[in-house]
C-alpha cells in the first residue's frame, strides 16, 4: 500500500521523514498560492478603484459647466422679462418664483437698471415707499455703495454722486437680502469687471471671488451697432443671479455614490491674472447625507492649500470654461486605505493557507493511520491464515470422524448382509436345495436379515441427509390444521405394529385435539423417537401421549418407553450430530435424534428429556422425550379438504422410512392401495442398466400391463419424446455419455421447452427437489425406489395425481 508515492512497508524512520516532508511541502505550496491570490487580488482591485476613480471624477467638470449653464439660463429669464420696461416687484417675484421650482440653488436673483444722477431721487423714492408700505421695520438708506476713505480703506454707506449707478433695485427674495437693496454693484471693482464684460460683450459675465465663496452671474442684452456713430448703445438694465460657491460644490458632491475617498478642489485660472486664485474644496463623501445644513456648518469643507500643494493617490485634473472665466478642476483619491473588497481578498488568501495546512495536516495523519492499518492489516492477515488452518484443520477432522462414523455404521449391517447373502448362496448351490422345512426357515430368515441390513444403511443415508437439509434451513414448512390423534399417533401406532412382540404400543390422546403445524415433519419427529424406542424396550411399553398443559395451555407431546432408560453420561450430548448409541450394546446410529431436535426448532418447538420421569417397571427406569409444541389448541375443522390434505401428507413421506413399513411381514396392518390406471407407457432415465432393469420389474409387480422403456442418457431421452408419447417419465439427476452430458434438471427443462406435458419425476440419492421442480418436473423422489407394493402404489398414484400442478 503507497500514499502519494511513499511505500508503506519502508523501514520506520525512512518513513516518518518522507511523511513530513509531503505536508511541509504542501504547506509551502500554500504560502505561494496565498501570497500571489493577496498580490494579484490587491493589484486587481487597484486597477478597478483606479478605473472607478478616473470615471467618478470625470463628471464633476461636466456637472459644473452645465450648473452654471442653468444659472446663465436663470439669469436670462429675469432679464427678458425687465426688457419691456414695465418690469414691477409683483412681476419680478413671480420671475423669482419660477426659478425657485427649477431646484436651482442662489443667494438671490437681482434686477439692476442704469439709473442717472438726475432719476436718484425718484429710484429711492420708490424703494422707501416699498419699505414703508410691505417692510415697516426695515430701515432704508437709500442707493449705498463701497466708499473709500482717506487713509484706502472701503466700507459699505450712502453712495457718493456719481454719473450712473448699477442698483440692485428689485433683489427676491427680500428676506436675507434686506441690505442689498439699492445697493450700487458697479461701486465694487470685482462686480464692476464683470458689468463691464458683460456690456462689452452682451453675453453673461462670472465675477470673481468677491467675498467668502460669492460669486455673481450677470446677464447684459446683445449690444445694437449704431451705422453712422459707430459705437454701443448704453444698455438700460443688466440681470443677475449671485449665490454662495460653498452651496455650488455641495450639490456637487451630490451628483452620484461613491463609495472612494475623494476630496474636490475648484481654483480659478483666468488667463491674464496674476494668480491662481483658490474657489473652493469639499471631502466628497463626508457631503452625503448632510441634507439642507448651513453651508457655513459643514463639516466637508476643506481649507484653501495652494494648487500645487494638492497631494493624493490618484489625482484628475481638468481645466474648464466658464462663461468668461477659467476653472481647474482638481479630483483626489486620499492615500490609499483598505477596504472590503481588499479585506475579502486578504481573507481569501488566509483561507487557502488555512485549507493547505489542514490538507498537509490530514495528508500526514492519514499516512500515520494508512501506516496503522496496514500494520493492523499484516496482522489480521496472519491471524486469518492462522485460523484458516485452525479451521481447515478443524474440517479435515470433522470429516474423519464422519467417515469413521459412517464406516462404522454401515460396516456392521453390510457384514451381516454379506453373511446372509453366503448362507443363502450356499442353500442355492447345495444339490437338493429347500429340501428340508428347516433350509426354507433359514433361507427366510437370511433374507430377512439382508432386507434389514439394507433397509437400515438406507435409513442411515437419508437420516444424515435430512438433519443436513435440517441444518441449513432449507426444508419448507407447510403448515396445516393437524389432528394429534388421527393424522399422528394412528398412523405411527400402525407403523410400530409388531408380530408376536411382547411390548404394547399405547396412545393417550384427547379426540380432536388440533393444532397447526406441519403434519409432515411433526408425524417425522414422532416416528424418529418411537423407531428410538422400539431399538431398546424388551418387554413393557412404548406410550405415545399429548395434553394441554395446565399452566401454560399450549399443547405437550410425550413419547415413553419402559426400556433401560438413557446414561448420565449420555444426556449431555443427547441431541448431538453424530452421537453414539444410548444403550450399553451400541445399537442404532443416534442421528436420528440429532434430526429431531432440528425438525423441532425449525418448526419453532422444544424438544428435551424429562429426567425424573420412571416407567414404574423394575429395572426397566425408561425415558421419556417431551415436545413442547408452544401452540394453543383450535377448533376442529371437519371438513373434506383437511382430510385429504392429511392423507396427501402421509403419502408424501419419503424422507425416513419408518420400522416395518416396507420390509414387515404383510400380516401387519395396512391400509390397501388404490388400484392404478391400465396401458400406462413409461420412459425410465437412467445411465445404469441394472438399475433399469430392476426398475422394469419392480414397476411390473404393482402394473403388469404397463409398458417400460429404457433410455441411457438425456440425448437419447430428449430423441425417444420427440418419436413416442409417455405418460410417466422418471429422470435420473446424474447421468453419463460418451458426447455429451445433461443433468435431470437439465432433461427435464428441455422436455418442457419442447411441449412435452408427460409426468416428470426426478430420481437422485441428493436432495436435488428444488433443481427439478423449478425445472418443470411433477415430483421428486430419493433413490433408492421404493419397492414394497403398497408404497410404490401410492407414490404412483400421487405423481399422477400431481399433472393437474403442471
């Protein structure tokens, strides 16, 4: 086993080092990786901030010259309503009005006409009888204007004589600019240069800066040439409109979200003056969310620097005309700070570190773990080949013992049979056989013993291959309401019939006690115990015995003897697979109740030994065996259909042949067979030619006129269908051939493939039931054949009975 190219099976040291040296690798690789995503992260999120910056600032010189656009437009409005000459306060305030709703942000919107010295009088006659009549408290002064004094300073007082004045004789609103009424622009140099401009040029003039962030926009009409004088008419009147610059760059700052540090500076540049002159500098994002504070309050103002000494990490810088002024616009992005979007890139470079160092983390701990398993593995490796050869070991000597059991078990009656068999050979060969009545007694019972030898090593075979068939589970239960006395005990007590045998086969039963179980196994179970007992009683009893309990009120079946009882030092292994015999002669196998037990806890009952029981015989103590059957008794059901299934069932019993079923004189009581159909064809299948030819005789004994036919192998079987119509078809499971080889199974699928509705019976000294049933076939029965008449007529008459299944 290797992990990212490290062999696991390398010495200790060596690889402790190689699996340090991976995650410090990785870790490494981790610090690379975070380093160059912050580096690249940061550098990416300048350029963006840089991009945003670049086209944030572009709006502002944009925004300023359409601003004052609006203000030029304003002006001109007032201005072409005082053309007419007519112009009177209410009209100006409707003018006002109409420029208020635009949100156009100013001081105050004035009307300024030329008044010569000799219409003074009238002008501030009509202003203090305006003063007097709308503003009673306010106090009038009359035209005022800057005055100089002697020593070069100005004030603010009554206006000297002059030829013409400029007065803002009409100013809305009134409240807030009480003192700029009548007040004499054109006594103000800065005020002055723009009033001139505009006359000159008879296009809107900005005044510089004449006061803290003041500024005015004046409107003049477009001068007429005279043709013959050559020079501009006097001009009437002038407009305009004066508000505060600090006001003007707050509604800058409102023009669009930013989210970047940016500071505005506004310097004016005019060509042909001396200095640049400082208007005005705001923080952009302090600004928002001011609302309407006085200007004079806020915070976001900055202070005035000269130009050069602006700083800053981005600087945009744009120089733009206005009216007959010059601005520079200057757009700073502050030293660089960090925001989200680099803290978000800072925590992204800290998370793939993290993630390196727990992969380089799990990377060595799992090599550690990876190493441990492996060493677990070796480990557990050597234990399972240690414990395979415990258990093979274990296997080989449970399949001694086996065949030891079975070479034993079979070796004493095949002696006997073989001994028989000589007495009878002999008796065969002498000249004058059967001569005597005492040579034909003893030929009888020669054969006898031959049929009882081999009768037992039958027995012996299908026991061993019912308690395996027992073992794994794979006997079906059919469950079914059974009557103890009439479908159990009866049939048993004619089975252990005996001749001229002094023990007395007893049944104590209640009539219709009834239960539902599997008649089958339950009749199996029953006959193995009392076939068990009949080895040992001389003299005495077999009792064959069923009650309710009281306390428990489930039904208990009883089997008991009056025999020499079993050894103490036998009843722990009572019930084992390969026990020997319970008596002191060794008689009998013992595996037949090794099957009972497992017949009984496959049916979900209890089977045990009822220690203190005693015959009452004196020296004859006896067992008795207890089946605890944990069912509850049921109403009985007379009805035709239970009956026949109970007859079915019995017929159906092959597994164990019981103690004089086949082999007893005919003097025993039984029930006589029905008589078979006549002119029946059969096919016999089978790869051994005696067995054939003793199937043709056996079948002859119970159905002379039937007809046999004989088939070596499936091919030929499969041939002789196609050719000829049979009514019974035996298959053996295994057969032989030269070309080819089918099993029954095999035969039998094939024949039901080709339309053949023949009765199929399988033949196999294997429990093969299943293969064959789930290859169409009617029925299945264990080699070898039964041979006895009345057996062999019911278990033909139950394979033909068997094709309405089909």
């Amino acid at each position: 086993v290797s992990l990212g190219g490290v062999s696991l099976d390398d010495p200790p040291a060596h690889n402790s080092r190689t699996r340090w040296r991976i995650p410090f690798m990785i870790v490494v690789i981790g610090i690379a990786v975070s380093a160059s995503f912050i580096t690249l992260g940061f550098t990416s999120e300048d350029h963006d901030q840089e991009s945003e910056f670049l086209s944030k600032a572009a709006v502002y010189p944009t925004f300023f010259q359409d601003i004052l656009d609006d203000y030029q437009v304003a002006a001109l409005w007032a201005h072409q309503a005082a053309r007419h000459g007519d112009l009177s306060r209410e009209r100006f305030r409707d003018v006002y009005d109409h420029i208020s709703v635009t949100g156009l942000q100013f001081q105050s919107i004035e009307y300024l006409p030329r008044v010569t010295h000799d219409r003074r009088e009238a002008y501030e006659a009509d202003s203090r009888e305006y003063f007097a009549k709308s503003h009673p408290n306010q106090e009038y002064k009359g035209f005022t204007g800057l005055e100089y004094t002697p020593d070069g300073r100005h004030s603010v007082s009554r206006r000297s004589e002059q030829e013409f004045y400029y007065v803002q004789h009409f100013v809305e609103p009134f409240e807030g600019n009480e003192r700029a009424i009548d007040y004499d622009a054109y006594s103000s140099s800065t005020r002055r240069s723009a009033i001139e401009q505009a006359l000159t040029t008879g296009k809107a003039a900005l005044s510089a800066r004449f006061g803290p962030n003041s500024f005015d926009s004046s409107r003049s009409p477009k001068q007429q040439q005279n043709s013959q004088h050559h020079r501009p008419l006097t001009p009437k009147m002038l407009s305009k409109i004066h508000f505060h610059f600090a006001e003007f760059l707050r509604t800058a700052a409102h023009v669009q979200t930013i989210s970047q540090h940016l500071h505005l500076y506004v310097y004016d540049s005019t060509p042909g003056e001396s200095d640049t002159t400082f208007l005005g500098a705001i923080a952009i994002d302090q600004c928002h969310g001011h609302g309407d504070k006085d200007y004079e309050e806020d915070n976001c103002n900055l202070p005035e620097i000269p130009k050069e000494q602006v700083k800053g990490r981005w600087l945009y810088e744009q120089d733009i005309t206005i009216m007959s002024r010059q601005w520079t616009i200057l757009v700073v992005q502050e030293e660089n700070r960090l925001n989200n979007e680099h803290l978000y890139i800072f925590l992204g470079g800290l998370v793939i570190f993290i993630a390196c160092a727990c992969l380089a983390l799990w990377v060595h701990t799992d090599s550690r773990k990876a190493a441990k398993i492996n060493r677990l593995k070796r480990d557990a490796e050597s234990q399972r080949a240690r414990l395979m050869v415990s258990i093979a070991n274990q296997a080989a000597e449970a399949e001694r013992e086996l065949n030891d059991y079975v070479a034993h078990e079979v070796r004493n009656p095949l002696s006997a049979a073989i001994s028989a068999h000589s007495f009878v050979r002999t008796e065969f060969d002498a000249k004058k056989p059967f001569e005597t009545e005492g040579s034909i007694e003893s030929v009888r019972a020669d054969v006898s013993i031959i049929g009882n030898s081999l009768h037992f090593i039958n027995d012996l075979l299908r026991s061993m291959l019912d308690n395996s068939r027992a073992s794994t589970n794979r006997l079906e239960l059919q469950h079914q309401q059974t009557d103890i006395l009439a479908d159990v005990f009866k049939p048993i007590h004619s089975l252990l019939y005996l001749r001229d045998c002094k023990v007395e086969v007893l049944i104590e039963c209640p009539k219709d006690l009834v239960i539902t179980t599997d008649c089958l196994r339950l009749k199996q179970v029953v006959l193995n115990l009392s076939r068990n007992s009949s080895k040992f009683v001389q003299n005495g009893f077999i009792r064959l015995k069923a009650k309710v309990n009281k306390d428990t009120k489930k039904v208990q079946i009883f089997v008991e003897d009056s025999g020499p009882g079993v050894p103490s030092e036998k009843r722990e292994r009572l019930f084992s697979k390969f026990q020997s015999s319970l008596d002191s002669l060794n008689q009998g196998t013992g595996i037949g109740l090794s099957l009972s037990k497992k017949l009984v806890d496959l049916m979900e009952m209890n089977l045990w030994l009822d220690e203190s029981f005693h015959s009452g015989i004196e020296g004859s103590p006896g067992a008795r065996f207890v089946i605890d059957t944990n069912t509850s008794p049921e109403e009985v059901r007379k009805e035709d259909a239970f009956t026949k299934a109970s007859i079915t069932a019995s017929i159906k019993t092959a597994t164990t042949v019981p103690l004089g079923s086949e082999h007893e004189s005919e003097e025993q009581p039984q029930e006589k067979a029905p008589s078979l159909p006549k002119g029946l064809s059969v096919l016999f299948v089978d790869d051994d030619m005696i067995l054939r030819k003793l199937f043709a005789r056996t079948i002859q004994r119970v159905a002379p006129d039937w007809t046999i036919h004989e088939a070596s192998n499936g091919e030929t079987a499969l041939t002789m269908v196609e050719e000829q119509t049979y009514e019974l078809i035996f298959v053996d499971q295994y057969m032989a051939s030269v070309e080819q080889q089918l099993l029954g199974t095999e035969t039998a699928r094939a024949m039901r493939s080709r339309g053949v509705k023949s009765v199929i019976c399988g033949l196999s000294a294997n429990d093969v039931r299943t293969g064959f049933e789930e290859a169409g076939a009617n029925g299945f029965i264990f080699k070898p054949f039964p041979t006895e008449s009345n057996a062999l007529t019911r278990e033909l008459l139950y394979l033909l009975d068997s094709t309405k299944d089909v």
